[in-house]
C-alpha cells in the first residue's frame, strides 16, 4: 500500500488524506505461494492459482505422478527390465519371449505424462521351427509344436530324428551247397539263393 492506511473526516466535509493506492503483491515472484514443487504459480490480483504441472495431476497443491497401469504380461513372454509396482512418466518395460517364440510389436514401452503407454504390449507368436533351418535329418519329418518341435524319422529308417540311418538287414550265410546273393540290404531289398 502506498499512502496512509486511515482517514478522518473533518469538520469541512473532506477527508484527512487522499485514498491509497494498491499494489498487487506477486506472491509467485516472491515465492509465498503455497503450490506444490511439482505445480505453476500464476499470480492473479490479491491472489494465485495453482495448477499441476504436465505429467501430474491434483488441485496444484497437491500433486501426484499420473500412473500407467500395469498391464498384462503377455503369453509366452517375461519381463525382463525392472519390475515396480507403479509406473509413472518416463518408467519402462521391456520384454523377451520365450523360446520357440518370435516377438510382434515393441520389446520396450514407455509410460507416457498423461498416463498412458507409448504400445501395446507386444505379442509373442510360435516360431514354425519347421520351416526354418532345423537339425532334423533330411530323412526325417518336422512337426511343429508351440514352442518347440520335434523329429521323426521317415519310414525305412531309424534313429532319434535328428540323426537318421536307413534300416539294413543284416549279412546271410551262404546256403550249404548254395550261394546268397544280396544287392542290396535295405527294407524292400531281396536275397536270391541258388543251389550248385
């Protein structure tokens, strides 16, 4: 205030002093203001308002983080950064699927100041081993599985799959008085004997 605070009226009909004038205190600049750290001050005359900054929410006295949600993990998948039990703006998740499994969509999102999620968290999807370079036998059928697959050896042959030996019959002996002949000793292969 600049002049005085009071004045009296005389016995002329005026008043002792002239009014005073008012000046707006900027209680913002002068740091008087009871906002919140995470709040802007904006002076208004003989007073302020507070309001949350972005990324925040409240009455800008108060002020709290916004919060993403925690979403799902997905099947098949994990986390694999830093788990919290909230997440706020700037906050993390990334994700690894699974072996077997190939990922579609963002590996890392990101919470975002209004409080959602930069993606979708992604998805993860069989890898179809099959049709890839796979350690099967070329004599051996592939069979995809979630995850996984397995090898099976082909008819005429045996072994674990991803080593395949085609099946042979063993040597004969020569007939007494006889001969064998074997051209071949694999499944199907026929022994003639003859007699001298």
């Amino acid at each position: 205030m600049s002049g005085s605070a009071s004045a009296t009226c005389l016995g002329n009909a005026l008043w002792s002093e002239v009014p005073p004038s008012c000046t707006d205190i900027n209680e913002c600049r002068q740091n008087s203001d009871s906002c919140h750290d995470d709040a802007e001050c904006r002076n208004n005359i003989g007073s302020y308002t507070c309001t949350c900054r972005e990324g925040f929410n409240g009455d800008g006295f108060n002020c709290e983080p916004n919060e993403c949600f925690i979403p799902n993990t997905p099947a098949y998948a994990s986390i694999v950064s830093q788990t919290r039990t909230r997440y706020i703006a700037t906050n993390t998740i990334t994700y690894e699927c699974n072996g077997g499994y190939g990922m579609v969509g963002e590996d890392t999102i990101t919470c975002q100041s209004d409080g959602s999620w930069s993606a979708d968290p992604p998805t993860c999807e069989d890898n179809d081993e099959c049709t890839q370079n796979t350690p099967c036998d070329p004599n051996a059928s592939c069979d995809n599985t979630p995850g996984s697959y397995t090898c099976s050896c082909n008819e005429r042959y045996t072994g674990d799959g991803e080593t395949c030996t085609e099946i042979q019959c063993g040597s004969l002996s020569n007939p007494t008085s006889g001969t064998v002949t074997i051209p071949s000793q694999t499944v199907g292969g026929t022994a003639t004997y003859l007699c001298n």
